[in-house]
C-alpha cells in the first residue's frame, strides 16, 4: 500500500490537460499532488507523491523531469503504455511498476485502454527547493 502511494506521488509535477470532444470536461489527465513531504533524515530533499488518472484513451505529451528527481510509480488501476529515454514501450497492468532516473525523458504515457480508465501513483525523491517538477516537450 505505500509503494503504491509513493508512485503516485512522483506524478505530483505532472500537469496535463488535453482537449477532447468528450469525458471529463475536455480533460484526458487528472493529476493530483497527494502528498509532499521534507525527507527529515535527509537534508535537502523532499518526497512528493502524485496521482495521475487517464480517462480511456488518455495521454500525457512527451516530458523531462526535473534533472534531480528519481521516480518510482506504480498502476493502480488498468493498464499504462509507457517509454523512457527511447525504450521501446511496455505496458504496464494493475499492481506492476517502473522507475525513471533523474532527467530521464518519458517519451510515452497513456492509457493502454480506449475504454477502460487507468491511473497510477508517482513518487518523485527531489530536491527541496525544485519547483518545476516537468517541462513538456517542446
């Protein structure tokens, strides 16, 4: 149960909204920061945790996390296409997880399902002071 809150927590940066004709209000990503927390026993750092639920068929554009944060996530629900630095994409079901190295570039997230809803919970270990957690692609 806390590995699978901290994953969804390493979303918390992760601010995505993409225009669609139907679902939740043109919206095919909801991300929520469910936690943030100062790492006592290590100064400088913080753990924040993110919950990022795709509608069916929804996606996150192509990003780069900030270059300190190491992710650990895990699905919580469906199934999620993912790709980082150029691997070729997996998917990843219910109760399964991943990690990206700090400054990885996550090419693909989607859900996997055009009928099904997924989500999954992010954990991202940062720096403190970082406030910029993703940047879009360009």
């Amino acid at each position: 149960m806390f590995t699978r809150i901290l994953c969804g927590l390493a979303f918390a940066g992760l601010l995505v909204t993409v225009a669609s004709a139907d679902g939740w209000a043109a919206e095919k990503a909801k991300v929520s920061v469910v936690f943030d927390r100062a790492l006592p026993n290590v100064p400088g750092k913080s753990m924040k945790g993110v919950l990022v639920e795709y509608q069916p068929g929804g996606a996150s554009p192509g990003h780069t996390h900030a270059h300190s944060a190491f992710i650990y996530a895990t699905v919580l629900q469906g199934a999620i296409r993912s790709s980082v630095n150029g691997a070729p994409e997996k998917v990843y079901h219910a109760g399964e997880n991943f990690y990206e190295e700090p400054g990885a570039h996550h090419g693909v997230s989607a859900n996997a399902s055009a009928t099904e809803p997924a989500s999954l919970l992010a954990v991202f270990v940062v720096d403190t002071d970082e406030t910029v957690l993703t940047t879009d692609d360009k």
